[in-house]
C-alpha cells in the first residue's frame, strides 16, 4: 500500500438529512461552518439532502425531492417537444 495518502485530520462529525431531520454521527474529513450540540457535546455539522433513511431504495417509498429545480426545468426545456407531438396526432 501506498504511504501517506489518507488524510490524517479526521473528525467525528454531525451529518443531518434535510429532508427528514435525521441525524447520525461519523468519522469525517468534512468541512464544515456550522456545528449542533448533541447530549452537550459540540460537533460540526454537515447537511445532507439524502440518507438511508430518505432514500428510495432503502424505505420502499417513491418521493420526489427537486432542491435544484430540476424538474422544472426538464419540464421546461422539453414542453416544446411535448406540443409538436401532440399537433402531429
């Protein structure tokens, strides 16, 4: 194995879905501006938009999540193809 390729400053760190308010505590090199005290204890806090527990594949449930807005403009960019079809018929 390779020497001196990992990072050596890991951290335990906060990590909450945004989606659910869920959060769990890990090892991390993460940067972080924020932080949240759990049980008095200070950590850094990252958001995340998806984890286990909001993702599809591991709850079973289909859910639509578009904090981008891509969606919108999928629908957008594509009404005008959407249109030309629906003239020809």
């Amino acid at each position: 194995m390779k020497k001196d390729i990992h990072p050596k400053n890991y951290r335990l760190v906060a990590f909450r879905d945004v989606s659910n308010g869920f959060t769990f505590i890990t090892r991390s090199t993460a940067p972080s501006k924020e932080t949240i005290e759990i049980d008095g204890v200070t950590y850094p806090l990252v958001k995340i938009e998806i984890s286990n527990t909001s993702h599809p594949f591991f709850t079973g449930k289909m859910k639509l999540i578009d904090t981008a807005g891509r969606v919108d403009r999928f629908v957008s960019k594509y009404k005008k193809y959407q249109k030309k079809k629906e003239e020809e018929k």
